[in-house]
C-alpha cells in the first residue's frame, strides 16, 4: 500500500513535469525504501523506481494518462513487435500437381497422378518469424520455419509402384480400395518480401512474396482395400523417388486479419528421369497466431 500511494501521489507531478528537461529525482522515504523519478527530456512518459518495482507513466495526446509496470510495456512491446508479419501461424488448404508447363491437365499417360483436389489436403505450421525492417513495419523482409505436409488423395482405381528410378501405375484389379494416397513432409524456410500499407493491424492491406526452400523430411504411399472380405493395409515408405530439396515460389495476400496464401514448386517432385516432371502447387488461407 505504501508503495501504491507514493506512486499515486507522484503521478500528478510526473504529468506536470513531463514537458520540463530531462530529470532525475531520488527520495527516500520511511522503512528505507528508495524511489527514482525520471522524465526523459520531450517526452510524455516518465518512469518510476519504487524499490524493485518500475512504474510507467504515459500521457497521450487527448490528455488521458495510463499507469503500467515497466514488465507489463516490455511484455506489450514484444507482443505488438510481430503484429505486422505474416508467418507465424497455420497455412491450410489443397495441394494437387502440375504438368511441365504448370497445366492442370497431366494428359492420357499421367492422368492416374491427378488427384482428387477436393480430398488432397496440405497444411503447414510456420514458426519463429524474424523480419528485417526496411521501412518500419511497412517495408521489409521475413523468414521463419515451417513444417509441410502435402495429401495427395487418388481414386481407387489405380495404384502406384516405385522400383529403381521408375514410377508406374497399375489397376487396382478386384480389391475395393478405400484409400489411396501419397504424403510428403518437409522442413522449409521462406524469404518474403512483406508489405504493410498502415502501422494498424486491422486496417492493412498486407502483401508478401518470395521463395521458400525446403528439405524432405519423410514420405509415404498409403492404401487400405478389401479384399474377398479381408481388410488389408499397406504403407510403403523409403526411397520413393521424391526430390530431397524443394523450392517453392509463394505469395500471401490480406487486409486485417484474412489472409490467403498460395505456393508452386519450383523443383519437380519426382528426381528420377523416367518419371514425370509434376510441380506441387497448392492454395489456402491463413491463420496467424
């Protein structure tokens, strides 16, 4: 209580006195606890020492003056230090797979690695943001981290075989599929040209842009079918054919709070040449934490 009064009774003077050259006053109050009372010189802010506890107090324009800890404005400053960067979050959308000439149409030969758009799920989990400001926060660059995991999801009709450095496909023949997918993880790293048009997170158009590499981190072809009333399983992992690396060119684009974001491989997915080159592409939104 005794610290609470004496920082009471001091506001008022500290408002007074904020427009005055910089000054530095020590008291000593009863029970020996020492308080410091400082005002920058041009500043509206002044800050308190009461013993181990720092107090700021700030005056803006209209007048109206907030009391904080100096842990409670540290904590704000660190909060709002990322408010205008647009990585650290979740990406969440479709992926499917593009021809050499990033056409949607994979023709006769390849259809069979068309999948299903609707049931090819891809989501990513983007950390420890670092932007590099050029302009405050309304020009700069951003990286981070990512964990990928594209779904591609096919029909039950075909499947596919991995051996040496060939991919095949084959009719599934009486086994009554009931999934047939293609999963592939990565560790990615993006650098994003990011643009902010206002410093208020709720009123800027945000747009950003770059390229994001990436290393493999794992893949798997799944299946479940029956057969003559038996359930089978089978997961095939390993070698696969996948390119280890991948670059992927991207761009996220929002205003407030709604972001969209989409990517396109750069690299194709398959490194072996006597498979087809198909490029990753995929489109969503964006969560941002």
């Amino acid at each position: 209580m005794k610290i609470l009064s004496t920082a009471l009774f001091l506001l008022a003077a500290a408002t007074l006195a904020a427009q005055e050259p910089a000054t530095t006053d020590t008291l000593a109050p009863e029970d020996d606890v020492q308080i410091e009372v400082e005002t920058p010189t041009g500043e509206d802010t002044t800050k308190i020492s009461v013993g181990s506890t720092k107090i700021v107090i700030t005056q803006n324009k209209g007048g109206e003056t907030t009391t904080d800890t100096l842990t409670d404005v540290r904590k704000e400053k660190r909060k709002n230090k990322y408010k205008l960067t647009w990585w650290n979050g979740i990406d969440m959308g479709v992926n499917t797979l593009a021809g050499e000439d990033y056409d949607f149409d994979l023709g006769d030969e390849w259809s069979a690695l068309e999948p299903n758009l609707a049931r090819s799920r891809y989501i990513a989990f983007n950390f420890a943001q670092l932007k590099g400001r050029v302009i405050g926060d309304y020009v700069g660059f951003t990286t981070g981290m990512s964990v990928q995991f594209y779904n591609f999801k096919y029909g039950g009709d075909r499947e596919f075989s991995f051996g040496g450095d060939s991919l095949f496909t084959m009719p599934t023949g009486d086994r009554n599929v009931t999934k047939n997918k293609l999963r592939v993880s990565y560790l990615a790293v993006p650098l994003l040209l990011e643009i902010n048009t206002s410093s208020k997170q709720s009123r800027s158009f945000h747009l950003s842009a770059g390229v994001v590499g990436k290393l493999k981190l794992g893949n798997m072809y799944k299946q479940k079918y029956d057969l003559d009333g038996n359930f089978n399983k089978v997961s095939v992992k390993g070698d696969l054919g996948l390119n280890t690396w991948g670059l992927d060119a991207m761009a996220r684009v929002g205003y407030g709070w709604f972001t969209l974001y989409g990517q396109a491989s750069l690299l194709p997915l398959f490194d072996h040449d006597n498979a087809p080159d198909l490029y990753p592409v995929s489109v969503g939104i964006f969560l941002k934490i």
